[in-house]
C-alpha cells in the first residue's frame, strides 16, 4: 500500500508538472522587427517591436483589487460635477465583493481619508455609500496630498498581492502643496515602484492635463478626459473593468541584442546598457498588448543570410499570489540585395504601430510649441505626422494591400493630424489641447481603454 501511494503521488507530480509546461503562459512574448528582410548593401536602422500580450482569464474570474478612489471637492467641482462623481464613485464601490478592499479619500484644501482600506464586504460597502453621499464641493485644490493619502490606504494591503489601483478624479489645477507635472510624475514614479498604478480622470476644462497625464504615465496607470459630467459613471466602469483583467503583474522584461545595436526607446521609459534593453510594467491586462519599440542599428549582413539579433525574456507574477512565470522569444531578420524583397517583407502592423507611437511624440512636442507661442513650428510638426503616415502607407503599399484594416488605420492618422494642423497654427483652446493631450498620451502608452472621439 505504501509504494503504491508514493507511486501515485508520483504520477500526480509527474501530470500536473506537464500540464504546467503546456499551459499557456500569463504573458506571451514575440519580437518582430518592421522588415522582416534588410538590405545587404549597407548598414541598416529599422524599428523592433517587441509585444507583449496577456492570456485570456478563465470564464467567471478576476484577481482581487486593492482600490483606493480620491475624489476632488473642491470649489469647482460644484453641482453636477460633484453629483456625477458622488454617483460614479458609489457604482464602483457596490461592483467589488469580499476579496476586494476599498477605500476613499476626498480633497480640497484639506485631505480626508471618508473610508479607511477595508473589505468590500455588503456591511462595509453601505457604510461607505452613505458616507459618499454626504460629499459636498467647497475649496481648493491639494491633488498631491489626496493621492499621497490614498496611496497610504493602499499600502495597508500590499503584502496581499492584490491589484494597487488609485483612481483620482479632479477638475481642477493643483494649487495647494506639490503642483507641477514634474512633480507628480515622480509620485507616479515612486508608487509604481511599489506595483500601484494611478489612473486620472480629469473633468472639464479648468484641470491641468500635462499634470495628469504624466501622474498616470509614470505610474503605468490610463488617463482620461472628461469633457460631459455625464460621462463620469461610465469612465469609471470602465477603469474598474480594466482593474478586473489584470493577468500579470510586475512584470519585467529584457532583451538582449547581438549583432544588432538598440539605439533608443520609441515612447517608454526603460533602460539600454551593454545592448539590453530593461522595461517593467506594473501589469498586463488580458487579451491586452503592449509592447516595446526599439530602434536599432544593424550592420551590414550578407546576401541569404539571417541572423537570430535579438533574445527576449519576460516574468511575472501572478495577481493574488507570489506565483510567478516567464516566457521567452527570439528574433530573426533575413538580407537580400533584392530591394523588392526587403520592401514586400515589412510588417504592416508593426508599422501602424511605429508610425502612431512616433507621431504621438510629435504631438506632445507640437503642443509644448503652441503653448509657447510658436505656432508655425508646432503646425509643421503636425503636418509632418500627416506626411510621415502617407510616406509609410506608400513605400510599403504591397504589404498594406494584404492589410486593408492597417492600410486604412494608417489612412486615419495622416487625415486626422492634416485635418488638426491648422489648430495648432494659432491659440489652441483648452477643449482642444486636452483632447490632443489625452489622445497622443493613450497612444504612447497603448491604453486599452481608449476613449472614442479624442
């Protein structure tokens, strides 16, 4: 009986540690340069995506979230604002459960922590609704100090390895304590570094979009523009659905370049040294991409030869656990002296892709021009991006004929930047420049959720 029950035991051992290897991974990860075939004749630059994409969750499950929301009362957001939020805040709490914790800090001048973290039991939520409710607008504007609080609730539940999400809703201008974009993109900055996303949902016109956006960039988190009170509730569900898809986090990717040379980062911070490439992402959503984009060096290659040039190695972590995996990829690109075969070996997604990430750069620089009052300059960039997108659409066209729904993304992008250019020509007005604003930073940033007419 005894060596039958470690014989079994064994087989068990044996079956789930192949099932194991032959699950799929939480992350998946490819490389994939914009040609897949470089020209023989001389040295080349071309740009590397390297994508990662996060597995499907099982029907019926989420990870557990760790959810502090940090609600603006101040002066402005008076009437329907405060309503809307008051309603969007109270829908998110009653969609948590027991395995989630929650709590809510309100602003103005002053910081006040309305619910301390707890579980989102049915008793706790009510308690926390009606306190919602009793939310009123009245002064200023300390949107450091109330995300700095709301930071501090979401610590007491680190060690659960839970997803650390605050979402932050203001309308106004940071006008008390820390207030520039610099120094809330370092806030960003040290709480991803503690696996705590920020989102930011900026109401109106009055609020400060570049402090926003760097808060959430930093910080790996979405943001947004809410141009209707209205549509409160409905960005905040969504940002909630996104917190529900987590299927990574901390994740940490590497790759290692040979016979190749990463030159820089396209739109993400990370780091180049000794040819690796090192970028962290605080999480990865399912069925979601991101990705990388690298532009790279490569020397001159013979004629039929491929080359293996880049070797990349994801991990993770799993939410709710310390369960941890890794994926890992290689690529390859072929030279040819037929100038036909290294224009039909483009990948077309890869170059939608580029060419957006760039033109959003672009973009963002357009808008420090404008805001500078150099008009002309920050209208030429525009009208760059537009003749960047056709250049690309052309040069390529056999691969975008095999690509309608790239041909026709591209299409879009040279058609809204010239249809934009104007705008920037001259005083660009705050409904504008926050729609721009918004719009080039969820593109850098690949924010799965996107807003439609930004």
């Amino acid at each position: 009986m005894k060596f039958s029950i470690q014989h079994s035991a064994f087989c068990i051992a044996v079956a789930l540690a192949a099932a194991s290897a032959t699950a799929d991974p939480a992350v998946s990860v490819v490389v994939a340069p914009e040609r897949k075939v470089l020209a023989s004749d001389r040295p080349e630059t071309a740009v590397v995506k390297v994508g990662l994409t996060g597995a499907a969750l099982p029907a019926g499950d989420r990870p557990a979230v760790n959810l502090a929301l940090v609600l603006d009362r101040s002066g402005s957001m008076g009437g329907d604002r405060i309503a809307k939020a008051r309603e969007a805040a109270i829908a998110a709490v009653n969609r948590l459960d027991e395995r989630d914790y929650v709590s809510v800090v309100v602003f103005d001048d002053r910081i006040d922590v309305l619910a301390g973290a707890q579980t989102a039991s049915e008793a706790n939520k009510a308690a926390i609704v009606e306190k919602l409710r009793t939310v009123e607008a009245r002064g200023s504007t300390a949107i450091f100090g109330g995300v700095s609080a709301g930071a501090s609730e979401i610590r007491k539940n680190l060690a659960r390895k839970l997803v650390n999400r605050i979402v932050l809703l203001s309308d106004g201008e940071a006008n008390v304590g820390p207030s520039s974009p610099e120094e809330l993109g370092l806030l960003g900055a040290s709480l991803v570094k503690e696996g705590v996303s920020v989102s930011t949902l900026g109401v109106g016109l009055g609020y400060n979009e570049n402090l926003m956006a760097a808060l959430a960039t930093r910080s790996d988190g979405n943001t947004y523009f809410i141009e209707n009170g209205d549509d409160v509730p409905r960005i905040f569900d969504a940002e909630l659905g996104d917190a529900f898809q987590v299927a990574a986090r901390d994740v940490k990717l590497s790759v290692r370049f040979r016979d190749a040379h990463p030159v820089e980062l396209i739109g993400r911070d990370g780091r180049i040294e000794d040819g690796v490439v090192t970028v962290d992402f605080n999480q990865i959503y399912s069925r979601q991409e991101k990705y990388v984009l690298v532009r790279t060096e490569f020397p001159v290659g013979k004629d039929g030869e491929t080359r293996e040039f880049a070797a990349a190695e994801v991990s993770w972590v799993l939410p709710g656990s310390d369960a941890a995996g890794s994926a890992a990829a290689t690529g390859s690109v072929a030279f040819s002296a037929d100038a036909a075969k290294v224009k039909a070996s483009a990948d077309a997604k890869v170059l939608v892709q580029s060419v957006k990430t760039q033109n959003a750069l672009r973009t963002q620089r357009a808008l420090e021009l404008n805001a500078a009052g150099r008009f002309e300059e920050a209208s030429r960039l525009m009208h760059r991006n537009a003749s960047f997108a056709g250049e690309v659409l052309g040069g390529y066209d056999a691969s975008f004929s095999e690509d309608a729904a790239a041909a026709e993304e591209l299409r879009e992008e040279s058609s809204w930047n010239t249809s934009n250019a104007s705008s920037l020509g001259g005083s660009l007005g705050a409904e504008r420049r926050k729609k721009f604003k918004t719009r080039s930073t969820q593109i850098e940033t690949q924010q799965s959720t996107v807003q439609e007419g930004l």
